[in-house]
C-alpha cells in the first residue's frame, strides 16, 4: 500500500486548524489516560493503523502497561478498566459508529453517570476530532513505520 495524498503538505492551513483541535484538546483538562483511551478505541474502530500505531506508542510513553493495551480492543470483556474508563469507551464506540447506533441514550445514560456536562461535551470533541483525524489518514494511506 501507498500513500495517496499528503494532506498536510496539500491543505496546510486546514491541517494546521485540526492541530491546534487536537492541542486544545490535550489541555482541557480531561485526564491524559482518558484521551488515550478514547483516541485508540476510535482508531481501532475505525481501522487506522496508523493511528492505531501512534497512539499504542504515545500510550506506553505515558505509563500505560502493554497488557492494558491489549485489552482495550475487549473492553467489555476486561475487568482491567474502571467504570469511569468504561464509560469514555461506550461513549466513544457510540459517536464513532454513529451511522450504526445513532448514539443510543443507554450510551448517554452511562456517559451522564460517569462525567459532568461538560466532560461528555469535551469528550465528544475528542470523539470527533479523532474521527476526522482517522478519515483524513484512512483516506490518504498514511503509512506507519514498520520497525
């Protein structure tokens, strides 16, 4: 497989906004491990290995143990993860699937238990901007580095 389009290089400006989302992210305040979480459940969901492979080393860099990685593909399935962690991770399988689930208020329900307002609002940015950022790699065959 080949890179189709180097989207930064291509629309600089765009890509430099989208950035600077992700950096206002990163400083909202939501938990760091959180944000990992969340951006390599939505990867995985959406089949960016690219992203996949970023975020799986920015995990490990931040303290996260190899066998938490492993699991996050079987979250559900994993007593490894806190409710709190769960929560993010429902809630992020929701949005990103969103053409499938319509984000159910069962999914909400269980965001609303575990996070204020203004986290499920912060999150579901995150959500987004991991989205777009997977669509944009996905669709140009970004490629990750093969060690």
């Amino acid at each position: 497989m080949q890179q189709r389009l180097n989207i930064s290089k291509l629309a600089p400006d765009l890509y430099r906004a989208i950035r600077a989302l992700d950096g206002a992210i990163r400083d909202c305040g939501l938990d760091t491990h959180l944000l990992h979480l969340v951006k390599l459940r939505a990867s995985q969901v959406n089949g960016c290995a690219f992203c996949v492979d970023m975020h799986v080393k920015e995990a490990l860099d931040s303290g996260f143990t190899h066998q938490k990685l492993h699991l996050v593909a079987a979250w559900r399935e994993s007593a490894y993860f806190t409710e709190r962690e769960r929560a993010a991770l429902e809630w992020t399988e929701s949005v990103t699937l969103l053409a499938d689930s319509g984000i159910p208020d069962a999914a909400y329900d269980i965001a609303r238990a575990a996070f204020t307002d203004t986290e499920i609002a912060q999150l579901t940015v995150a959500i987004g901007t991991i989205n777009l950022l997977n669509r944009l790699a996905v669709g140009s065959r970004m490629q990750h580095p093969v060690e």
